[in-house]
C-alpha cells in the first residue's frame, strides 16, 4: 500500500472508530426523524381538534349558511339575549360566540356581527366565518345585480398567465424558485461538509501536534502527504456519515409514518390550504393542485439531473479540498482549539456570503450580475454556481464561459491554496508554544 | 565510503534568523556520533534536514556517498526529541502503521514487532491504548518503532528522557548492541555523562556553528592541558608547598595534617611528569599523580565559554 493509502486508511479508521462519530451518526437520523415525527403527529391533533362555535343569531339572514363540518361545530343559541348567550358560551366551554345582531339588511347586519371569544380568535377560524359572510354577501350583490351564480362562475375564473422560455418549452410559474431551491440545497450541504469536516481536520492537525506524533510521521513521509491524506479520509468518513444518514434516516422515516400512521402529505398541506382558500368562492379544486403538483414534479425530472450531480461533485470535491487545506494550516500553525477562532471567522464569511447572496439575490436573479460575480469568484462558486445551475447551461441558463471561467478559476485557486496551506504546515507543525500571527503566518511561507 | 553521512557547507535561515551556518561534518559508519550543543545551536534543525522535514537553503547532505534523497528515508530512523504517540489507537495497530509508513510490509512488520515487544518484555500490551501507558512504557514503543525498520543510520534526539535509570539503562545496552550489528548512530543530548558513555565521535555546535569535531579520545587528548592530579604523605607540607608554587601552577591544594597527605593539583609546562618528581626529590612520599583528561562536559563547557567571549 502507498503511503498516502495507509495514511487516508488510518485517518479514516480513526475517525469512523471514534465514539462521538459513532454516536453522531445514529443518533442524528433518530433526532431528526423523531423531529419530523413530532412535528407531523402534532400538526395532525391540531386539525383533530374539532372547534365549537356558538351562533346567537337575531336577523333573519344566514339562518341556513353555519353548519357543522369535521372541523368546527356550530352550536345555535336561540330564544335568549347576548349577555345569557355570552354566559351559556363560557359554561358550555365553546370556542367563541359569533353574535349577528337583528337589522332591516343583510349589509347592515354583517356590519355589526361580532364574533366573542376568550383569548384572540385563531386566524383560521375568523377567516372560515369571514368566508360564509363574504359569500353571503356576494350573491345578494349578484342577485341585486341580476347576475346568477352559475354565470357569475363562468367570468369569475382566476388568471395565471402562462410562461414559457425563449426556445418554447413552457413552464410552470415558480419553477425557477423550485430550481434554485434545489441548487440551494446542494449548496448548503456542501457549506455544512465543509464547516463539520473542515472543523474535523483542523481537530486532527491539532491533535498530533499536541500529542507530539507529528514529528515521528514526517520524518517517513512527505508532510503533503500526510496533509492530503487527513483531508482526503476525513472526506471518506463524512462522506459514509453522509449516506448512513440518508439510508437509515429514510428508512426510519417509512417505519415512522407507518407506526403512527402519519400521511406524509400532511406536510405539505398547508401551501395547498392557502391556495385553496385565495380561490374566489372559496371553491376548492383539488383535482387541478394535484395536477398542479404533478407539473411541478414533471418539471423536477425534467431538469438536468445528471449534470447538477456531475457539476455538484466537481464543486464539492474542490471547494471541500480549498476549504479543509486552510483548515489544516489553521491547525497546524496554532497549539490548542482556543486558538483557532480568530482564524476560522475570515473562513467561515465567504461561506456564509456564499449562502445568503445566493438565498437573497440568486432566487430572484439568477443571472443576474451579483449572481455572476459571486459564481465565479473561487470561494463562493461551489455554492453559488449550484444555485444557478438547476437553470441549464447555455441558452436561458448558465453561460459555458462563466462555468467554464468558474472552474478554471478554482482549479487555480484550489492549486494556490493548496500550495500555500502545505508550507504554513510545514512549518506550523513542528512550533511550539506561541501563538502565531496573520504576519507570522505570512513569514513562514517564505522559509 | 567510509563515511554514512557528509554535511557539506549547510546553510539554512529561517527569516532573518541564521539556524545552521555553514556547517559541515562526516559521520563515519558504524560508530556513535555525539552531535552536542546547547539549546538553541541548531542540532534539531540539522537533524530535521537529515531527515529531509526541511530543506537547506545551501549546502549539500549525502548520505552512504549519494547526494540525499526520498528514498533514504527508509534507511534512516528518527527518534525526536519532541515524540508522542495517538493517544486514542492501540498499541500495536500504532506501531504497524507507523513501520508500514517507513516502507516495512505488514506482515514483516509484525513478525518484527513480535519479537522485540518480547525482547524488551511488554508482549501484553499489543492491545493496549497508548493513553493507558505510563511514560516510560510508551517511550519504549516509540524506540521500537524507531529502530523496527533496521535503518542504517539511527539518529536518537535526548533518547533517554522520560526513562527511569533501569529501563535507560535498557535502552543505553540496545543502542550499544545496534551498533555492534553495524548501525551508524548519531547521538543528540545533553546528558554529558552519557556521551562519555557511548560516543566514539563528537561534533560541537554553537550559535548556528560547527565549533569542535572529531573523534573524542583526540579531542581529549587535545584538549588535555598537562594538569595532573598529585598526592604524597609529607609531614609537614608548608615549606614543599612553598617551594612548588614558585616554581609550578598549584591549585587546590590541601593539606590533612592529622593524615600527613597533602594533594593538590599542578599544571606542568610540558607532559613530562619527571621535571616534578625530580623537583619532590625524596622531600615526600608521592602515593599518587594521575594525569587530568577533561571530560566531554569540560570540554564543552570551556569551547562555548571561549566562543563567547
């Protein structure tokens, strides 16, 4: 075996051994599913509760229109006035008493309609009521009108305008969000890999410094060597986190959702509630949100999947590499942890740059000047260029110039990096004692 | 070649720092070479560079008569003064790792390590972890593993630091048997006694500089100063004394007036004793003149002061 084979075998063994990384790696998937668990199981007793609402109507109007569903209850108070009502509502612990008083229209009674409740009513329950009104108030308009419901219906249809790239493909409103979603979401995996292994590596620079073995390996092997074969099996145990994560957090999610018998869906529903409700009419279409859905999925395999996860890896590969030799360098040139802060916050701001420029303007502006320039510069590009990247490359998404300029810029940078993290840990490694400066720091790569 | 390794004009800066000068030294084959110097002279970085962990600016190192190169790290073993072990990994795992490292093949390796955990007595421990060892057991793992890939050359920074007497005494008899099988040594420490011990050959450095080489015994010699070391049973020593201080250098001397012994010591102008005994001529009884040969300790002391001044 080479050197540097034993060296990324004995760095990854170390860290895959550990009993902290061992706990880390199955406990998180647990804490993590039993989060979504309890999340989705409370979601669900919320809907659950059913609501009692008291109705004490005085006006003629709206006699027919408060009927009990699934999820609220009315109850109708009749023959009584609104101070015994209030009273008959605390006793018998409804939710709240909704009080239409008796007037010559229907207008004026909606007016002055009141809803009472204990603590300030929940959202969704005044806009259910609010609903029955404005209903009730439409079609006495449309009857002044003389305009009857079913025509009414017919003009009343919302509009979406219908979009469509310059090469023809049609597409759905929001795609380029959902893409960038997608983009964002290997971004911020590769920024969290890079701050959890980078922080791993460091770690491990320090501890061989501390323990005093560092002097006995180099003088077998090339410190490069010894260098790249902590970065590169660090990458190998993160890497097998990465998919026991995912395989076994899956897995539990399934056995999850079937023990407690959770419809996944249930997650999701709340974007389609507000869709629902800002229909007109408050007529619910949920055959067209399912194909909706369908769209946008259709719209998920359509994009270039292939190539995002080739892109991804090359971003990936070389930001993790850039990213983790400064890593190793910080640990190299200082003697314990407490030392390291004042050098990880200069690391951890293109990062976070990275990750709010392209939240904030990438989503909006995918091509976009800030978006450009934030992808092509070395230590933002592997988050941001994903971002864009959902987009295609060429006509209508990412210019081949600027991933190409991109990738070469990072090579370049990666080399330089690479080059320069070597000699500060050449010879951080073997000081002792003092806490170095960014101008000692600077000295040493001239020795 | 008689020599496993010639420095040649060495030169290296670490920023405006000058940490080896100019030095040149041969290391003759097969012999212990005492490479001394106070803190700071340069030692650990000429022994880094022999191990190729930093480079010269100028100068060269060969090393059995070819210029120094990647490959002849497997040929040279390195016990630095700075040592340690990973606290968290097993014993023997470590030491397989760290002989695989130095080239050795796995399963040699272990064949090796087999018989020298036994030979030095701590067959237990393969399964140990390191944290679980007390100093001086993980010391003799980092020998081990130092001397496990047969080297030509062992180079030992302060090798018995962190030894109680009876395993440095170990340590001293293995260095002595590696060296009886052929193995060049060179030797870094401060401890003088163990210099007088082991070194055939000794090379003095100084503020960056080789200030003294050679092979001891001729450096004794040349550093001895015609001081001898005289004792003689007088009755009385007033007027002899008197009579020798104006006409030799007399130090120390001391006179038991109730064992009738006088001693003192006396440089002479030349090696030959018999001017003295001439001089005494019957005055005493002379019971003992031993000639004073420095000991390295002197010797490095007396160098360094006079480089200073």
């Amino acid at each position: 075996m080479s050197k540097l084979a034993l060296i990324i075998k004995r760095e990854y063994l170390a860290k895959v051994r550990n009993k902290s990384f061992i706990i880390m790696t199955f406990l998180s998937p647990i804490l993590m599913v039993g989060m979504v668990v309890l999340i989705a199981y409370l979601t669900q007793l919320n809907d659950n509760e059913k609501r009692i609402i008291g109705v004490f109507n005085e006006s003629i109007y709206f006699s027919e229109d408060f009927k009990s569903d699934d999820e609220t209850g009315y109850a109708h108070l009749k023959n009584t006035n609104l101070n015994a009502a209030i009273d008959s509502t605390l006793t018998m612990g409804y939710y709240g008493l909704l009080h239409i008083p008796s007037k010559t229209s229907i207008e004026e009674a909606s007016k002055h309609a009141y809803f009472y409740s204990k603590e300030a009513a929940s959202l969704s329950s005044l806009k259910e009521i609010e609903l029955v009104f404005e209903e009730r108030l439409r079609d006495e308009k449309l009857r002044q009108l003389g305009v009857s419901k079913q025509e009414f219906e017919h003009i009343g249809d919302a509009f979406e305008i219908n979009t469509s790239t310059f090469s023809g493909e049609e597409n759905l409103k929001g795609i380029s969000e959902l893409k960038a979603s997608i983009g964002g979401i290997f971004g911020y995996l590769i920024m969290m890999f890079i701050i959890i292994y980078g922080g791993f590596v460091m770690r491990s620079v320090i501890e061989e410094k501390t323990s005093r073995i560092i002097e006995v390996i180099i003088s077998s092997v090339r410190p490069f060597q010894l260098m790249m074969g902590k970065i590169i099996g660090t990458a190998f145990a993160g890497v097998t986190q990465f998919i026991i994560w995912i395989i076994s957090g899956g897995i539990l999610l399934l056995i999850a959702f079937a023990v407690f018998d959770i419809d996944p869906s249930v997650l999701n529903s709340t974007t389609e509630i507000t869709s629902t409700m800002n229909l007109p009419g408050g007529v619910s279409m949920p055959a067209e949100s399912n194909e909706l859905l369908g769209g946008y999925l259709q719209e998920f395999f359509k994009l270039p999947l292939l190539m995002l996860v080739i892109f991804f890896l090359i971003y990936f590969v070389l930001g993790y590499l850039i990213y983790s030799s400064i890593y190793a360098a910080i640990g190299a040139a200082v003697d314990n942890e407490t030392d390291t802060q004042q050098f990880i916050f200069p690391i951890i701001l293109p990062l976070m740059l990275a990750i709010y420029v392209g939240f904030f303007s990438v989503f909006s502006n995918p091509h976009g000047p800030i978006a450009v320039g934030f992808s092509l510069f070395p230590l933002t590009s592997p988050i941001v260029m994903l971002m864009r990247l959902p987009n295609g490359i060429g006509e209508g998404g990412v210019p081949l110039w600027q991933l190409i300029t991109s990738i070469l810029l990072l090579i370049a940078t990666f080399i330089a990096i690479v080059w320069l993290a070597a000699k500060i840990y050449r010879i951080g490694i073997l000081m002792y004692g003092k806490k170095p400066t960014y101008k000692e720091l600077f000295k040493w790569l001239r020795y | 070649m008689n020599n496993i390794l010639v420095a040649s004009e060495v030169t290296k800066h670490f920023g405006a720092h000058t940490a080896l000068n100019k030095v040149s030294l041969e290391i003759p084959k097969n012999c212990i070479y005492g490479l001394l110097g106070p803190n700071g002279a340069g030692k650990t970085t000429l022994i880094r560079i022999i191990n190729q962990i930093i480079f010269p600016d100028d100068g060269a190192i060969f090393f059995d008569g070819q210029a120094l190169k990647g490959d002849h790290i497997s040929l040279i073993g390195y016990l630095p003064e700075e040592r340690g072990l990973y606290k968290s990994m097993k014993v023997g795992e470590q030491a397989l790792y760290l002989a695989q490292l130095k080239g050795l093949h796995k399963h040699e390796a272990k064949k090796r390590l087999k018989y020298w955990f036994e030979r030095l007595d701590i067959g237990d421990w393969w399964n140990k972890k390191v944290q679980e060892l007390s100093k001086g057991m993980a010391q003799k793992i980092q020998f081990i593993v130092t001397v496990l890939h047969q080297p030509k050359l062992l180079i030992f920074d302060e090798p018995f630091s962190g030894f109680d007497p009876i395993n440095a005494n170990i340590i001293k008899e293995e260095i002595l048997q590696l060296k009886a099988n052929g193995t060049s040594i060179i030797f870094s420490t401060h401890r003088m006694e163990s210099v007088e011990e082991l070194c055939d050959h000794i090379a003095l450095i100084h503020q960056s500089e080789k200030i003294l080489d050679g092979k001891l015994s001729d450096i004794k010699k040349q550093y001895k100063n015609n001081n001898f070391e005289v004792g003689m049973a007088i009755d009385q020593a007033d007027d002899l004394l008197q009579e020798l201080t104006t006409n030799f250098e007399i130090r120390e001397a001391q006179f038991d007036a109730n064992e009738k012994q006088l001693n003192f010591k006396i440089q002479l102008p030349t090696n030959d004793t018999r001017q003295l005994l001439d001089f005494i001529d019957g005055k005493a009884n002379v019971n003992q003149l031993v000639e004073i040969i420095p000991s390295a300790s002197d010797i490095f002391i007396q160098t360094v002061q006079q480089k200073d001044l």
